[in-house]
C-alpha cells in the first residue's frame, strides 16, 4: 500500500519548525522552505546521520544540528559550513526527497517507488455553501488494516459506542453491497433512527437514515448519512501507516444540519471525540490481545458486512466483476 498519497500532517501543524513523522516505517522530517512551500525529506543527514528534524530552518533549507549541513526542499545539499569552495564540493550530495502537495489543509506526500499516481484525495463538501467542517486527528496503537475495519463496522457500534452510538435495541435492515476496482460499499436500506444519543441529536424527526459506507484503497473510509436534502453528515477517514501497529488517522466531519447550521457542532464535536476515544482504546486492546496469543487468524462472518471485501482490496483483487449482493443485518 506504499504507492499512494497519504496525509503526513494538517497545513496548521508545519509552521516555523521542522516536523518529524514516521509513514510506512520510514523517518520523515517536513518543513516549509523560505517561500512556505512545504517539503519532505528522510529524516537523516547524509554526513553523520543525525535526525535532521533536530535542525533549523534557514533562508537555503533545512538545517543540521551537527555541522551545518543544509538541505533544500528538493533534497540537494545547499551549504556545508566549513567548506571553502562554495557548492562544488557538495553539488552532488543528497538526501531522499518525496513528493509533497498541500491542499484543503493537509500536506500529503508520496513515499512510493513509482512516480506519483494521480492527484490525493478531495474531500467532499469542502468550502461549499451550507456546510461545514471540521478535522479530527488521532494516533490509534493499530494495523490500519484494523482501523478501516473499525471504522465501518456497525455491529461494534451497539457494544463500544452504547448509548453514544447506538442503543441495546437493534432492528432488521437489509444492506446492498457493491464493489469496484479499488473500493466496496454498503447501503443501508430505509434504517430506522439509532436508539442513542447521536441518534436524537442527528435525526430528531425520526425520519429514516439513507446510510452508506464505503472504503476505498489504500486506507480511506467514508461513512454518509443523509436525512433529508437540508441534513446530511459525511465522516472521512484518512490512515496513514505509521509503523505495523500504529497509525495516523484524520477524521473529516462534514455536515449540513439546517436550520441549526454551524451550532450544531457545540454538541456534536465533543460528542464525536468521545466516540472516538472509544475506538483508540478498543483498538489498542485488540492489538495487544493480537500479539499476545500470536497473531491474528480472524473469522469473517456475514455479520461483518463490507470486511471481507475489504480484505481482498487490500490484497490486491479487484472487487469490479463481483456481483451486487443482498442481506439482512440487525443494527
Ligand atoms: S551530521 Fe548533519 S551536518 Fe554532520
Ligand atoms: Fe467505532
């Protein structure tokens, strides 16, 4: 899953400093260069291998703490310190340098071998009249493999989420499942208001949910929900893999709730953080529970909907010929 755009950090958290992050197992440093334009290097000088997320930022690059050795955005040595001829000595010297693009607040980068593949993600809704937005960010101590999973697991909701989420009292609703070439979904078909607190908050007339959820490669889940034309919610995750159990994820909130609007947030923000919380803690404790006894060996029930899909996508099938499928599911 290497060869993709993933988000190392949000545009507000790369200001003066440089700041280091690890993606896919790899030490990264990013920073702005002198016209603010953000970069990403390899996290290690090439002289002496000092971590150069430890240096300073000047007019030419990145600089190292230890003998001054600067590093333009683009990954060439731009001043040694101590030399007397000027660039000669250095012309040639490298660190990596990935690809690196800032949009809608985020600064995505591409640690792939290959050349960059198309454009990162857009999440929708952004900026559009009506609705609004906010980002969540979170470290989970898991597989990203074992986020998306949780991410678009209803079943889960009723146990870790109870009362929050959705209630003790479920009722039948049949679910479509469709697949692509790099993504699989799951429609909710007529699904009666959740018996919780969000439930109540988001749909106070009890209308019935139009509910879909959807991954897609490498690690982006979206959940939607739309009430009405004038009440919609759409939850994005992006998953940036850290190391083997860790991982980034940034959680894009958008909704439009009328006539309540922007207000709407004062309770549903510190609402979905706590929700949130839920599944960092359930996740570390699969993961720890994971490694004791040896590694995973999952069961894949009709019950976990969208999992096995998701599964195959990531193990490289394409889901485009699958035929479209129906079944019960109590939520
Ligand atoms: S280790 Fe970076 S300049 Fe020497
Ligand atoms: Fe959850």
């Amino acid at each position: 899953m290497k060869e993709h755009w993933y988000i190392a950090c949000r545009s507000r958290q790369l200001g003066k400093e440089p700041l280091a992050r690890t993606v896919h197992g790899t030490a990264l440093v990013l920073f702005r260069d002198q016209d603010g334009r953000a970069a990403c290097l390899r996290d290690r000088c090439a002289h002496r291998n000092m971590a150069l997320s430890r240096g300073k930022v000047t007019g030419k690059g990145l600089r190292c703490a230890y003998h001054g050795w600067t590093w333009a955005g683009d990954g060439h040595c731009a001043d040694i310190p101590a030399s007397c001829d000027g660039c000669e000595s250095h012309a040639k010297l490298r660190v990596a340098a990935f690809p690196t693009v800032e949009k809608q607040g985020f600064v995505w980068i591409w640690t792939g071998a290959a050349e960059p593949g198309g454009a990162p993600l857009d999440f929708p809704r952004f900026d559009e009249a009506g609705w609004h937005h906010w980002v969540m960010e979170r470290r989970f101590e898991g597989h990203a493999f074992h986020c998306v999973e949780n991410f678009l697991d209803v079943p889960h909701t009723a146990h870790v989420h109870r009362g929050l989420f959705r209630g003790e009292e479920t009722k039948e609703v049949e679910i479509e499942i469709r697949g692509g070439e790099d993504w699989i979904e799951a429609e909710f078909i007529n699904e009666a208001r959740m018996d919780s607190l969000i439930g109540r908050m988001l749909v106070p007339d009890g209308e019935s949910i139009h509910h879909v959820d959807r991954f897609q490669l490498p690690y982006v889940t979206r959940v939607d929900y739309r009430m009405s034309e004038r009440r919609q919610y759409i939850v994005m995750s992006q998953c940036t893999p850290v190391t083997e159990t860790e991982t980034r994820v940034y959680t894009y909130m958008a909704y439009r709730f009328e006539p309540l609007g922007a207000l709407v947030r004062l309770a549903f923000e510190p609402i979905s953080h706590l929700i949130l919380n839920q599944d960092v803690k359930i996740i570390r404790e699969q993961t720890k529970d994971i490694a004791r006894d040896g590694g995973a060996r999952f069961v894949y029930h009709e019950t976990d909907a969208i999992a096995r899909g998701i599964r195959a996508l990531l193990d490289g099938k394409s889901l485009a010929h699958q035929a479209v499928e129906r079944r019960k599911l109590r939520v």
